[in-house]
C-alpha cells in the first residue's frame, strides 16, 4: 500500500523518536449530543462507556485519536487524531492533559 503523504511532527515539542502509542479512541457521537459513545481499544482489551463530549476533538460527529507517549516517566503525551467534521475529515495533532488521561484510562 503506497503511502500518499508522511506527516512531519516538528515543532510540537514531542520527542517522535522516542514514543510509543497506547490507545486508539473511538468518539461516536449523533450530531450535536450532549454525550457520545467512547470506544478505548488499549492492552489487547476494549472499554467501551458513554461520556460526555469534551475530549472531542470533533465539535459535532465522530474522530479516532491514537495516544501516543515519550518513553520516559512523565513524558508527554499526544494524540492523533482523523476527524469528521461537516463533511470534511481532517487530520491533527492535540496535546493532552492529565485529567484527559484519568478521564478516560482510570475509570472503573
């Protein structure tokens, strides 16, 4: 399969060359709801519960969003993600903050 572009990380402040993903997120959300469905697929396992919205990164409908984290302790983590968006997917790169991750990878 031929790769139609390479996306360059530089200037995020993200060490690329020394980071793992984690967790790929499903955000399945009706337009314009309050809530949607949140599908985390991380350690060969799937957790799947209903949220609210704002980790989003689609003000409206869906996304996906790979985590990914530098290697060392408290290394930065990022996210990206492919978004719909008014008929339009685009493709970007967010930061994440701690209470994301206990948002959606501490929950019992």
């Amino acid at each position: 399969m031929p790769v139609l572009k390479e996306l360059e990380l530089d200037g995020i402040n993200f060490s690329v060359e020394s980071s793992q993903q984690f967790a790929t997120v499903v955000f399945d959300r009706a337009e314009d709801d309050d809530e949607c469905s949140i599908t985390i697929l991380s350690d060969g396992k799937i957790n799947q519960f209903t949220g609210d919205n704002r980790y989003n990164p689609s003000v409206r409908r869906f996304s996906t969003c790979v985590y990914v984290r530098e290697e060392w302790d408290d290394g930065d983590v990022v996210k990206i993600c492919t978004i719909q968006h008014k008929g339009v997917t685009l493709v970007e790169v967010h930061s994440v903050a701690a209470d994301e991750i206990n948002y959606l990878f501490n929950r019992r």
